[in-house]
C-alpha cells in the first residue's frame, strides 16, 4: 500500500502548486488569470507569481511577501497581492484565499448575481452567505478595499463584479472546497435553467438534513485486509478519482459502496477529499457496524438497505453531477430513449422525494429492479446501481452524458426519442428486464 501525504502539511509552496494545477486542469482558471494565497504561522504571505503561465508552474516559482514587504522569490507576487493582503488584515482567522475566473461564477458576475446555494442539502452550509464586491480597477487598492470590507463582514465567499470569485478559508484545502462547490452550484443552477423552472430546498426540508446529520453505529475493530479486499479498495479509489476528474464528483461530494460478501460492504468515508482518498481510508461495514475510528459516508443506511434486498445489485454510487442533476432540480423528466446505449444502461429513471432518503430508507431502496438501475431524487442526488464497481461507473457516466446532450439538443431542435417498437426490439435483443 503506498505512502499517504498527508497534503495539509505541506510546505506552502508546495500547496499552492497541488491546488493551482487543479484548478487549472479543471479548466476553473486560465494561463493568465487567478491567484492563490497561503498565510503562514509567522504571518508571512506565500503567494503565486505575476505573469507566470499557470499550466508550467514550479515550486520554485511562488514567493513569500514577508511583514516588512520584503519579496522572496524570483518573481514578482501576483498582481493582485492587494487584494490579499487586505482581506488577511480584515480577518485574522483565514488562512488562505482562493481567486479565479471559472466561466461559470464569472457568468454570475457578469449580470451581478450570486448562485444560489438552495439547490442542493448541503451545499448551503458548506459555502455559506454569498457576498458581491463592486467593481474596481484589478490591482488597486481600490478593489482590495471593496473585497475586504465584504470579507470584513464574515463572509467567505465573494462574487466581483464583471470579474470572477474570491474565497477565503482557513487553509487552502477549505478555500478550495468552498471554491469548487460555489461553482458546483452556479454550474447547476445555469443548466438547470435551460430545463425548466428551478425548484429550491425549503427551510424544513433543510431542518430535516440538519437532525439527520449525526448517524450513531456500532464499531468493530481495524482487522488487515486480504488480498481480495485490497484490490477492491484500490479499484474503488482508482475510480473515485476517475470520477472526480470526469467531474462526476466533487473534493466533498460523491459516494461509492462496493458489496464484499453477503450484505457486507465497503463505503466512501465521510469528509475527505475524494481526490486524494486512499484503499485504507474506505470504511468496512459488516453487519451494520462500521470500522473503529472512520466515519463512513450519511448514505450508509440507504446502501445498507439497497444490498439487503437487491441479491443482483453489487454496487452502488450516489452523485451529484451537474446535467443530470438539473433534472432533480427541476419538475422536468430524464428520458434515456435518445440512443441505444443510454437505454440499455439506464432504462426508467424515477424521481424520488425528496425526504425519501432519509425518512424511509427501505422504501426508497426498494426502487431498484433490475429493470431500474438508477433514480434521481428531487433535489438531492443521483442513485447508481450496478453489478461491479466499473459497471456502476459506466451507468453514471452515461446518465450525466445523456443528460449533457439532451441540453445541448434544445439548441438545435425537439427531441425525436426512440419509438416503442424500437425499445422492444433493444429489450429482445440486449436481454433486458
């Protein structure tokens, strides 16, 4: 088993490099723009070059703008080191800060709105109240000022005007989760839109999440793995991070279970980056009791209840990828009969209620025949089910590309779906249920 690095403890220079690389392989920033930031225990800020290509950065590149203003490094700090510094002095508690211009956040600032974090049950509470900040020259004081003054107010997230996003943490870690879900929410929002009229969470809806979130299971001891068991922890992080770099996932959101024997099964643990999850991090649940010391993923009740009555079912994974997602956000319905393979693989696709996952688990579970591998629930998240770990990834795949192409197809014109004649002769000749 390899090594874990545990990434919160790396030199500063080294975090800013992890973090800037992912941003920008997932296209959340460009060659030119953005900015990240790290105070350290000394109070000096580490901070990303000017004028450096952001796909070809080195550790060596960052540099560290002592507290007497002193520059260490062989480039100049980020144009836009202001704005940082500022934002540190209004609020002693961040430790890092977060700017950049995903096309989707820089769409919300561009007509000066702020995504709407309702969307979805947690996504509220991880970003928090969403500020705007008003235009000003980048670079100047000016701008920092107007930052600042909102940060200054307890907010961590803030929208600028005709510009793009700025988030604060208090490590980088956090900055980037609250970053990635904020464009999580307006990459939803946007797509949902093109669907229909977008339906948001209510405050007792919310207060059902809230007294659900401390789930009380028996423990059992950490036992080694065998040899089978291992390989199956590694391919579910393997795919994992596969799904999060597909963006079927996000750093704080997707869960995959696998079936070990029996109504055994291992789970996504709760809290970690699932970009950085690894096999010895994935949490055992054995007759109901889960593995001394790890807090397994707040689905576990509905996986359980999935594998007690669903012999054929060997896989599951809840998502929230944003083009299927904007289904369960919306009163519109997901018709997989637009080509051969998105029926075979996905079939019916109910929409359950919202609170189904939670008040009634068994109910909820019982959904999935063999004729209904997955449902998407009203505001909440996809359910995949499968016979192995790739075939569950496979479906949940093609569930967010089959929605993806619906979207796109309004632009061009209806929709002709697959006639019935023609999904029974698919029926008959692929064996389905």
């Amino acid at each position: 088993m390899r090594t874990r690095i545990s990434v919160e403890h790396l030199h500063p220079a080294e975090q800013l490099l992890l973090l800037m690389e992912r941003i920008y392989q997932h296209g959340l920033t460009t060659t030119s723009g953005g900015n990240l930031s790290i105070r350290d225990q000394n109070g000096d800020i580490w901070i990303t070059p000017a004028g450096v290509d952001k796909g070809s950065l080195t550790i060596e590149d960052m540099v560290c703008v002592k507290q007497n203003g002193q520059h260490v490094g062989k480039h100049k700090p980020s144009s836009e080191f202001p704005f940082h510094q500022l934002i540190y002095k209004s609020r002693p508690d961040l430790g890092a800060i977060v700017h950049a211009h995903p096309p989707a956040l820089v769409a919300f600032s561009i007509v000066r709105k702020v995504p709407d974090t309702r969307l979805l049950p947690n996504e509220r509470q991880i970003c928090g109240e969403i500020g705007i900040a008003p235009y000003a020259l980048p670079g100047s004081i000016q701008l920092g000022q107007n930052i600042a003054d909102v940060f200054a107010r307890g907010i961590n997230s803030v929208m600028l005007e005709n510009h793009g996003v700025v988030v604060g943490g208090a490590n980088l870690f956090e900055a980037f989760q609250i970053f990635e879900t904020l464009d999580f929410c307006a990459r939803l929002e946007i797509e949902a839109s093109r669907v229909g009229e977008v339906k948001l969470l209510t405050d007792e809806q919310f207060e059902l999440v809230r007294n659900k979130r401390e789930l009380k299971v028996d423990i059992f001891p950490v036992e080694p793995y065998n040899q089978g068991e291992l390989e199956i922890r590694e391919e579910m992080c393997r795919l994992i991070k596969r799904s999060y770099s597909q963006k079927l996932f996000t750093s704080t959101q997707g869960t995959f279970s696998q079936r070990i024997n029996k109504n055994d099964f291992i789970i996504t643990p709760f809290g970690i980056d699932r970009n950085y999850l690894e096999p010895d991090q994935l949490v055992k649940v054995i007759d109901g009791q889960v593995e001394q010391g790890k807090r397994p993923s707040k689905s576990i009740l509905l996986h359980q209840a999935i594998y007690d009555q669903h012999p054929h079912i060997d896989s599951i994974i809840i998502a929230h990828p944003p083009n299927i997602m904007s289904f369960a956000v919306t009163d519109k319905v997901f018709d997989s009969k637009t080509i051969p393979e998105s029926y075979i693989l996905l079939r019916g696709t109910p929409k359950l209620p919202f609170d189904a996952v939670y008040n009634e688990p068994e109910k909820a579970a019982a959904v999935f025949t063999e004729c209904t591998p997955i449902a998407l629930v009203e505001n909440n998240c996809i359910i995949v089910t499968g016979q192995s770990l790739l075939n569950t990834f496979d479906r949940l795949e093609v569930a967010e590309y089959s929605a993806k192409s619906i979207l796109a197809a309004q632009a061009l014109g209806d929709i002709v779906h697959i006639d019935e004649q023609r999904i029974d002769d698919l029926k008959v000749a692929f064996n389905l249920a």
